[in-house]
C-alpha cells in the first residue's frame, strides 16, 4: 500500500469516519480505522462499533493499492497536526505504516486486517427512500434530546421515524417529556424504525460537514439501514421492539391555552432556574392569572420571580415544572411564538405552535410542595 493524499481532505474524512469508533471496546480492532487503496486513485476508511459503521471515500494518488488498520486516536491526531500539504502514507517491509511529509515522518504499527469486521452492505429485501438534508438534521435536532439516556430503556433510548404517504414525523421519549416533530414529504410506502437517538445526533454532524449534500438516499431493511450522503455510507443497526403508543399520551383537549413570546418565555425561565438549580428538581412554579404569566422559583439562597405578559384562554392555573425540561423544548424551537397548553394542574402540559401542527412536546408537571 502506497498513496499520496492532501492533508486536510485526509483530516476532513478522519473527523467523519472517526465516529463511529468505540472508546468503550475491549476489542483492540474496534479503535482502528480500515484504510483501504485501490487501483483507481481511491480511499476507502472505515469505523466501526458494530451499532454503528462508516464509510468514506476520498480521492488520492495510490501508488500501490493495499489496506492497513492503524489506531484511529493517534492517526487522527497526526494527520491533523501536520501541514496542509500532501502526505505520502505507505506500508514497509515489517507492515507498519509510515506517513510521511518534507519535514516529518511517523512510523505506526498495524493492526491485523482480517480482524476488522465485515461492514455488510445493505440487506437484499431493502427499501430506498430519499429525505432532504436539512429537513433530517432539524428533525433530529427537535426530537432527539427527549430520547432517554439510561440504556435499560431499550427502544426508547432511540428516535421513532414514521413515514406516511404524506408526512414523516419524528418521536422521542423518556418518560418525563415527550417530543413529536413532522414535515411534509411524499412516500408511495408506509414504514416505521427506531434508531438509537445518539446515532441519529452522528448522522446529522456528517450531515453538516457535507453542506453540498441536499439529499440522503435512504435504504431500509428488517435489521440494518443504510444512510448514504454524498461519498459516505453509514451503515446502522435498527433497534428492535415496540415503540410506545404515544398518541394515547398526549392530552386530547385543554382548559387553559396560552400564547406567548418564545424568546421572552424562555429568557425569563432561565433566570428564574438560576435559583431552581439549588434544589433538588429545578422546580419553578407558573401561575397564570388573566393575561398575566409569574414564574417563581426558591432556594436556601434566594428566591425570584418573573413576569410576561401573555394572552389566555381559558381557566386560571397554577403548576410546576422541571424547568431544564422546559427550556430544552423552547431551544428546541425556532418560532417567534408557541402555545402551551393545559388541563390541570398535575397534568401534562402540551407545547403546540401558535398556528399550525407541526409539532407537539409533552412535558410532566412538578407537584408544588406546600410551602
């Protein structure tokens, strides 16, 4: 193997690539990257941790075509170190990997290639569908936070995608909040999967280092997906089990509606949690009388409270809230106004945009204690 590569498109690809290397593996392998050189001036890298693999193909001057696994951690640390200029890479007589500038030279020992793992392309009884860039990655960005993090969760550790002919929409959930997102696109198919909500955050970093990438070409079977963007493929693992009937947590109806300012909302709770965040739950209290909305929080340090003015409809209402759920649904969003809507005062609130229904969070209420 002998090849010659610029060094920022070999760091660029590193970056990509090195995602789906595991840090927690007890398998040596598992930290490498698979460089392979063809015969027709191409760069094959790929990672894996076998929830999650990723191909990258760059352009280079391959000499000699051959492969090597070199520990993903330090090659990327050189390769970003050294110059902008072009790196020269080869095998030696004792399989090591040497890189190579006018000014520095790095010997790296190989790991054994037929160790690495066989990253299966995708499945015969697959089913392709396309999805705009962006729409993907602002979907994720919405939805993913309110995935769990406590692996025992199973699929809900994960982003459910439901396509229809219509729509796709995107749902998360973790038992105190939920997260349901759509855009409109046209499908000839129904389909459903689940995917590790930490996966899908990786695929939308790739997502946004290939800004020339408009499309990702999709191809969905019974146990993998592969994400194809531009020269990279990712190819992942779909979560098996079901998913939550989650329509038959959200509120059908409500007592009190109200509009606000999302900016104004959300500056005033992040204040107010500066005093939350000294208690045990981050709770704030919200009491909504007329077209007036008081959030108010306590410590041993302190207390404080803040005011906006709102327009209701509907009944007065008083509840408390984690507040660090509420804020991460308002920086979830980009309108200028949401609603939120109640039923009660120890019932879910439902955040909804002021018009339209392009999305729906869930948020669990906070018992008040008597104070």
């Amino acid at each position: 193997m002998r090849f010659t590569c610029n060094q920022q498109v070999l760091a660029k690809a590193m970056n990509t690539v090195s995602k789906a290397v595991s840090n927690r593996t007890t398998l040596p392998i598992l930290k490498g990257i698979l460089i392979q050189a063809t015969a027709d001036n191409k760069l094959i890298m790929t990672a894996s941790d076998f929830d999650i693999s990723i191909k990258k193909e760059i352009e280079a001057n391959v000499e000699e075509e051959g492969s090597a696994v070199v520990i993903s951690r330090l090659f990327g640390d050189i390769i970003r170190k050294l110059p902008n200029e072009e790196i020269t890479i080869y095998k030696d007589e004792e399989s090591s990997v040497i890189i190579k500038t006018d000014f520095s030279e790095f010997k790296l020992i190989s790991l054994p290639v037929d160790e690495f793992p066989n990253v299966g392309e995708k499945e015969e009884e697959s089913e392709n569908f396309l999805i705009d860039s962006n729409i993907f990655r602002d979907m994720v960005r919405k939805t993913a936070f309110a995935a769990s993090i406590d692996e025992s969760k199973g699929v809900l550790t994960g982003i459910l995608t439901e396509i229809s002919e219509r729509d796709i929409k995107m749902v998360s959930l973790d038992g105190f909040r939920l997260a349901l997102v759509k855009e409109n696109m046209k499908s000839s198919k129904e389909r459903k999967f689940i995917i590790s909500a930490k996966v899908m955050n990786e695929i939308s970093k790739i997502i946004s280092e290939d800004d020339d990438e408009k499309e990702i070409n999709v191809s969905l079977g019974a146990k993998k997906a592969l994400f194809s963007i531009g020269k990279t493929e990712i190819i992942l693992r779909i979560m098996e089990g079901e998913y939550i009937k989650y329509r038959d947590i959200i509120p059908s109806e409500n007592s009190t509606k109200v509009t606000a300012g999302k900016e104004i909302l959300l500056d005033s709770i992040e204040r107010a949690s500066l005093l939350a965040k000294e208690g045990k739950n981050n709770l704030i209290k919200i009491s909504i009388v007329n077209d007036l909305m008081k959030i108010t929080s306590r410590s041993e340090e302190g207390n404080v409270k803040e005011e906006i003015i709102i327009e209701k409809t509907g009944n007065d209402i008083e509840i408390g809230f984690n507040s660090k759920f509420v804020i991460d649904v308002l920086k979830a969003r980009d309108d200028e106004k949401i609603s939120m809507n109640f039923k009660t005062g120890v019932s879910p609130c439902v955040v909804k945009p002021a018009e339209g229904d392009a999305y729906e969070y869930l948020i669990l209420p906070v018992r008040i204690p008597v104070m």
